[in-house]
C-alpha cells in the first residue's frame, strides 16, 4: 500500500465514532480516510476521551474531537449539529466502530446475563446506529450518496461463546443496517456491515479466551487474519464512489474464515495434540 494512498476520498467529509487508542480499529481507519484525503470529525464517549488518547490522533489528521455518548438522543443530536456548523453541510460517510458488554467486562456468563446490562450492549453496540442514522437524517446531515459502515463479527451468524450477548448484539445491528439501508437507498445512500475477523485491541483483549479465538481464526483463514490497518483499507474502498451500488450488506473480511471448514495446518496441529496426550 502506497504511503500516498490514491485519493479515494479527496473533498469527502465524514464522522468516525469509536477511536480509542492507536490500536483501535477506528484509529487505523482515520489515519487510512486522512491519507484517502478525506477530513472528518472524531467522536468518543466523554468517558473514553477523558483518556485523552485521542488528542494524538486529532492532532495527526486535524480532526477535531466531539464528545458523543451513543446512547442519549441529545449528544447525538449535539455531534450532528456542531458537525454540520464545522463542515458548512452534511458528510459523505459515518463510521460506526463502537462496542461494549458490561456482562462481558463483568464475567456474567449467557445463560446468566444481567438484563439491565444485557440492554446497555444492545443499546452501544447496536441500537446506537439506528439513533445515529435516525438524528443525523432528519437534520440532512447525509449527503445523497453517502456511505455509511459499522464493525460487526461473525458471531451474528455464529455462535462463539465467550461473545456471550455481544454475539446477539451484531445480529441487531447487521439488521438495523439492512432495514435503515433500503429507506435511504432512494437518496443513494448506502449502509453496510464489515465482518471483521479477531483483531488485537482494548475492545477484543476484554473477552475471555482471545487469544484462542484469535489463533484458530488464523489458522483457520487460507489468507490469515486481517490486521486492522487492512480493515481501514477495506472501508475506505466502501467510503469512496468505486462502491456506489453496495448496500444492506454483511461484508465479511476475515481472510476466508466464513467459508472455510478445516485447514490443513490445524488438522495436522490437532493430529499431534491427540496423539502426544495417548
Ligand atoms: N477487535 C476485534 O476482534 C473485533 C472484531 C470484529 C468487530 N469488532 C468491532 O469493531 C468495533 C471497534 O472495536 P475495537 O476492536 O476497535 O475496540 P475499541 O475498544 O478500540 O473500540 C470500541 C469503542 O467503542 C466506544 N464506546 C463504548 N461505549 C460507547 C458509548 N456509549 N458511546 C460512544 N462510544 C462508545 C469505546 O470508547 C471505544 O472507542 C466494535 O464494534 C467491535 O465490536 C472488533
């Protein structure tokens, strides 16, 4: 990949949710959109940007930061209008990388949830792209033809235990995706999901037995896992006009996971282990 990058998106303005630290996915993204020749907003939690990591990322891409808790209709509405004054207009893509289970953070297992926490994932984790969709729409803050792409795994379509109810939250929104994707197809805009295979950051290191999850996707994959700095390169292809015609898609981007069965490698690595421990 040239460090110049081709383009993709000179003159387009968008949001990205969801950069926490240099590892998150959404940072990669931002960095990818900056050398696309995109500008953009950056918005976190208030809580995460006491951090201040983001600070470091706003001042590399000269992206100014505003706060925005997903899940209150007001700090949505707040993140709209001040983007809107910034940029004199709406935005051509939204990036939507935010996710958190308290029922994860605090060990609650499936059958064990915490409903009051159970709702707190699907509401940051899903239903906040319905919130976003549903305020920056009715301000006109999309431009006909814009993009819009949230992170999802495959444990909507999976089950993947320790996912626990994150696994129910991606299935809620890889359909609010496609629902709120054919209502603003009339003004060409498109919304997708980007199915990403394990990647090392804050967000993925919280669940239980990552490592493992991440090893046998690996293994598993014929190309391997995608770093997050691929999945940045992959959006940005989904922000830029060579995707005009994509929409209420669940894109996967995990090297050929989704339709592999067995790989050869771990055949042979199970081979070994069963037979050492006879
Ligand atoms: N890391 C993985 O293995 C992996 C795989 C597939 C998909 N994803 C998805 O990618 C996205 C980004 O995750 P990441 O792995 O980069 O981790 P991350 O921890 O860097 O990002 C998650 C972000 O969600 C933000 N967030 C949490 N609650 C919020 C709220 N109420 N309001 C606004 N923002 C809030 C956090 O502050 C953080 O920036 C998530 O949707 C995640 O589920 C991650």
């Amino acid at each position: 990949m040239s460090k110049e990058g081709y383009g993709l998106l000179k003159g387009k303005k968008g949001i990205i949710f969801g950069a926490l630290d240099d590892r998150s996915i959404a940072w990669r993204i931002a960095l990818a959109c900056k050398r696309e020749g995109a500008e953009f907003v950056l918005s976190n939690a208030p809580i995460a940007l006491r951090l201040g990591t983001l600070n470091a990322l706003s001042e590399e891409t000269g992206a100014p930061i505003i706060p925005c808790d997903v899940t209150s209709d007001d700090e949505i509405e707040s993140l709209v209008d001040q983007t809107k004054e910034h940029f004199g207009g709406g935005v051509d893509f939204v990036l939507h990388a935010i996710g958190m289970s308290p029922n994860i953070r605090k060990k609650k297992e499936y059958t064990d949830l915490n409903y009051k926490w159970f709702q707190q994932s699907l509401d940051i984790s899903a239903i906040s792209l319905h919130r976003i969709l549903h305020h920056i729409d009715g301000k006109g803050g999309l431009n006909d033809g814009a993009s819009v792409v949230a992170l999802s795994y495959i444990g909507a379509q999976r089950i993947f235990s320790k996912y626990s109810d994150m696994n129910d939250a991606k299935a809620l929104l890889e359909s609010i995706a496609r629902n709120y994707g054919s209502r603003l197809a009339k003004n060409g805009i498109r919304v997708n999901t980007v199915s990403q295979a394990p990647t090392k950051t804050s967000a993925g290191s919280g669940i239980k037995n990552f490592d493992g999850m991440y090893t046998f996707a690996e293994k598993l994959s014929p190309l391997g896992n995608p770093t997050a700095d691929e999945c940045a390169d992959y959006c940005v292809t989904l922000f830029s006009d060579l995707t005009r015609k994509v929409t209420m898609q669940n894109l996967y981007h995990d090297g050929g996971f989704v339709t592999s069965g067995f790989s050869e490698e771990l055949l042979d690595d199970l081979a070994h282990l069963y037979t050492e421990e006879k």
